[in-house]
C-alpha cells in the first residue's frame, strides 16, 4: 500500500475513533432521571412517569425532578402518593434524602415523605414520625 493510503487510513480511523469516543461520552453524560435513580439501587417507578427534566450535581447528590404538573396515584391500593410540579433532595446508595415535592396520604392526612431508604427487597417511606414499608419493583 502506498504512503499516501496508509496516511489516508491512518486519519480516516483516527477521525471514527474519535468521533465514536466522543458519541459515547456524550450519551453517558446524559442519562435519564429514571436511570439516575437505578443507578443509585431504586426503582425507577419511584418517579411517576412523565419528567420533563431534571437538575443533579453527582459531587454532592443534589438532584431536582421537573413534570408538567401535580400527579397523584396509588400505591399498593392502600396509600396515594402526591407529586408537585417539583421534585428537589439528595440522593446517595439506597437513600433519597431531605425530600421536597412528594407526600403521602395516610388514613385522612396528607404527609411529606422526607426521605426514602433500601433495605433489602423493600423500599422505607418515611416521613419524621412515621415508616411505611413497600417490597421493591
């Protein structure tokens, strides 16, 4: 093969190398909201469906959830969750921390949960004063 080929080919695969290294980053530069949460060991129906966007920072945990609006549904048939518009807290493995934006309704009361913990096959909800336990998925 002549110089000018092997140069050519040289630069040729340089150029693809590069340019799928860099599509690559980028996409796992930009994962979903859902995916951040199994990334963390929760499941992703944590989140009602419909996120428009999301903030996180991965150095201190910080994340914020975005929906077109308020949401409500049941879990379990027994306890309705209710979502605003807004999400915010800290998210660390297997804890969902300093929660803001999520509540749950307990006989007639509506409550915030404040933070949610994996333990095992279930998920704890709780909310200062009281813990609810749900099995995982």
């Amino acid at each position: 093969m002549g110089s000018f080929w092997k140069k050519f080919l040289f630069f040729f695969l340089l150029t693809i190398q590069s340019f799928i290294s860099e599509t690559i980053s980028l996409e796992d530069n930009n994962p979903t909201a859902y995916e951040i949460l199994r990334d963390f060991n929760f499941p992703t129906g944590l989140l009602p469906a419909g996120v428009t966007a999301y903030d996180f920072d991965p150095l201190s945990g910080k994340f914020s959830a975005y929906l077109n609006g308020t949401c409500t549904f049941t879990l379990q048939g027994a306890y309705k969750l209710r979502y605003k518009n807004t999400i915010n807290g800290y998210i660390s493995k297997g804890r969902l921390a300093r929660l803001e934006g999520v509540s749950v309704k307990f006989i007639f009361f509506w409550v915030n949960v404040v933070e949610v913990l994996r333990k095992g096959d279930e998920l704890e909800i709780l909310n200062g004063g009281c813990c609810c336990r749900f099995p995982y998925g």
